[in-house]
C-alpha cells in the first residue's frame, strides 16, 4: 500500500501451537472480534480500520494443556498495507518444572550423574553398600573426593566424576548442570548454594555459578533439600566425551540428623545432534518437583502428539535403593520401566514399582546412594497431552528434571 496510508479491514490471524487453544471464555476480557475455528488453535481477530501511524493492541487469551515451549505464527493483513509476519513464544509449565530448551532434528538426550557422599564402613570408602540395594538412609555417608580440583576447597571438600558417553561426529547442542544437596535442622551449608567446579574431560577446570533464587524444600522432619542448575553448554560443546567432575558444591556440614538420609550428587544433561525443520522433537524441563508421604504427587503434563514414540528421562534427589513402590506413570500406558546403570532394559533391569532407586548413568557404581540420572524405556503416548504422575507409598524424593525425547511414526514431528 501507499506509505503512511490508513489500512482498511484490518485481520490478524493467528496459528496457535499444538497443546494450545483459544479461551475466551476467560476471566479477563480478550480483545473483541476474536474468533476461533472449532480446533481453537487457528485465531481470526477482525480489527476493522487502522489510521496511519497508530497501534492496536490485542490481547488474546488461551489455554495450555501442558508444559511446552513453542512458538504462534501471526500474519496479519488489511486493505492498503503490507503484510506482516511475526511468532510469538509460548512457555508454560507444570508441576513446577519448565522448559529450559527445546528443539526439532536428528536430536537424542542423555543424562549422566554421580553422588558426592558415600557410605563408609571402618575404612573402606565407598563401602560394600554401593554394590547392594541398600539406601543412603542409615548409613554412614561421608565426603567423596576422587578428583580434587586445584587451590582453595570448600569447608567440606567433595568431588567426583562420571562418564559422559557421545556418539562419535555428533555435536552437543545444548548441555545443563544440576546439582543438590541436604541438611537436617541442626546442620549447615558447607559453601554457597550456587557455586561448583566443573572439570572437563581434559582436565580444565571452569567455576560456575547458578542463579543466587535457588529455592529449597522443606520436608515433614525439617529437613532442607536444594537444587542449583546452571546452563554450560558452551564448557561441554568443546569438552566433549568423556570424564566429567564437579567439585566443592554446598553440602551438609554436620551429621545432626537423628533420622539421617544425608545425600549430594550431581548431573549432566546433554542434548547432542543437529537441529533441523523436522525429526525427533527433544524438551528439557527443570525446576523442582516434590514427591513425599505426606504431599500430593504433582501430575506433569506435557504436549506431544499421540501415537509418537517418547523417551522419558529423569534426574531426581534422595531416592532409595531399598525402598520399594515408588513409580513415574504415564497417562494411558501405565508406569514405566527405567534403564539400569548401564543404559540397557535386559537382564537385571529395573523395576517398575521403583522407578527412583539410585542409579546414575557414568558413575562407576550401580548404586549412586541418592542420585538418579537416566532413562526409561520407550512407549507409544496415547494422547496429545502425556500426563506423568511420580507416586510412593514410602520414600520421599525430588525430581530437579524430565526430558522428553518424541518421535512421530514417520519420522517427522509435528509443531
């Protein structure tokens, strides 16, 4: 159209992604006109005559079935002006975990971890425990120091490491950094809650720092539980496969606890491949999601497309090796079946009635006494929205985050 000219008949449609639809039924009023199709994901907002020079904002109001992080197309046109184009990021999230990265391509995930106290029994650290199913509760957890960094340490000096295993040519896309402790009542912090060390395969040492917000919980005994997560894709992308530790994070200094479940560990989560237009779908959820005996499990919905096979990973806090009917259920399918130690589901493998049981893929043990960072086995979701209830009857646990790896029959994932 002319510059500076009015536009007339004015519509902005707007394609919303899957998961979400048009509300307007809302409590706050949306802008008038808006109408949607009978999906309620494809948005005509009717906004008649535009004079030159001015704006016109519309709100429009909508509904998420789940945790996503994806974007609406707008277009908009009228008489006498251009076409325009625009996206608009939509996040939500649930169960207070949220999309920290999400992407499309020939993309996989995994996730690797290791504890940061061990059990000790007379002098022998780790003690025989770790090689049976016993949990951290009761035991005599001390300080694990297996690769300590360089210069001044924290009060309590921890460290240790894992392996992260990459198929050869495939870079990483994008890595995250979790780690977590726990105190009793009477105890402190043995560093600052957002500070560690993270050494690389090479053996180069980067200090990082999470966010100074962390929020801890509090269990039904007093007890302080803390996540810290800390974005290093960068530091991973050039170090690579191989041995990673961390060192010096923030654990008890004390053993006050008349009940003890002390525990600290940490995790990587690695999404590797190339991005691309289409392929497998890959979200990394985090926060802090609180399962224990006497709290409703919180229920964690996240938007895919039915008939997809997904790949469910976890890194979670303070589970039991001993303790039996703790599950991850996935609406429509049922409770699923973790990966061991060794990333497989054959002989020896996990359980479904103890779905967080200690097992830290990388770690040279298959007990992580408190640290879980794996997979489950594959399923085929049954519906748009895939709804993960964690339940247990007699543990307690934190889950600090869900990856959900989709892929659609053929092979192309839908937006």
């Amino acid at each position: 159209g002319r510059p500076g000219a009015d536009a007339d008949d004015v519509v902005a449609r707007v394609t919303l992604p899957r998961g979400v639809t048009h509300a307007p039924d809302a409590v706050v009023p949306g802008t008038d006109g808006c109408t949607a199709d009978a999906g309620g994901r494809e948005v005509l907002c009717r906004l008649g005559r535009l004079p030159a020079g001015t704006t016109r904002p519309v709100q429009l109001n909508v509904r998420v079935a789940g945790a996503l992080d994806r974007s609406a197309e707008i277009r908009v046109t009228g008489a006498g002006a251009a076409e325009t184009r625009a996206s608009v990021r939509v996040v939500a999230s649930s169960a207070n975990l949220t999309p920290v990265w999400s992407g499309i391509g020939d993309l996989d995930v995994t996730e690797v971890g290791a504890p940061l106290l061990v059990c000790r029994y007379g002098a022998q650290v780790p003690c025989p425990s770790v090689h049976r199913p016993h949990d951290n509760n009761g035991l005599d957890m001390q300080p694990l120091d297996d690769a300590a960094p360089p210069g001044p340490r924290a009060d309590v000096p921890v460290s240790s490491q894992t392996t992260l295993a990459l198929p050869a040519g495939r870079p990483v896309v994008w890595a995250g950094l979790y780690w977590s402790g726990v105190r009793a009542p009477g105890d402190g912090w043995s560093a600052e809650l957002g500070t560690a060390r993270l050494r690389a395969p090479d053996g180069t040492w980067t200090d990082v720092r999470a966010p100074a917000d962390a929020i801890t919980r509090v269990d039904d005994s007093g007890r302080s539980y803390y996540p810290s997560a800390v974005d290093v894709t960068d530091v991973v992308a050039r170090g690579g496969a191989g041995a990673w530790a961390l060192a010096d994070v923030a654990v008890a200094d004390g053993r006050s606890d008349p009940e003890p479940t002390y525990y600290a560990g940490w995790s990587l989560v690695v999404v590797h491949g190339t991005q691309a237009a289409d392929g497998a779908s890959v979200t990394v959820h985090a926060g802090g999601a609180w399962i224990g005996r006497a709290t409703a499990a919180p229920a964690f919905a996240f938007v895919a497309e039915a008939g997809t096979r997904a790949r469910i990973g976890v890194v979670a806090w303070e589970g039991d090796r001993g303790s039996g009917d703790d599950r991850l259920s996935l609406s429509g399918v049922g409770a699923l079946t973790p990966l061991r130690w060794d990333g497989t589901a054959v002989a020896g493998g996990g359980s479904r009635s103890n779905a967080f049981d200690s097992t830290a893929t990388g770690w040279r043990y298959a007990n992580a006494l408190g640290v879980d960072a794996k997979g489950f086995e594959e399923v085929v979701l049954a519906s748009d929205v895939g709804t993960l209830t964690p339940t247990t009857s007699a543990d307690q646990y934190l889950i600090g985050v869900v990856t959900v790896r989709t892929v659609a029959p053929d092979g192309v994932s839908a937006p």
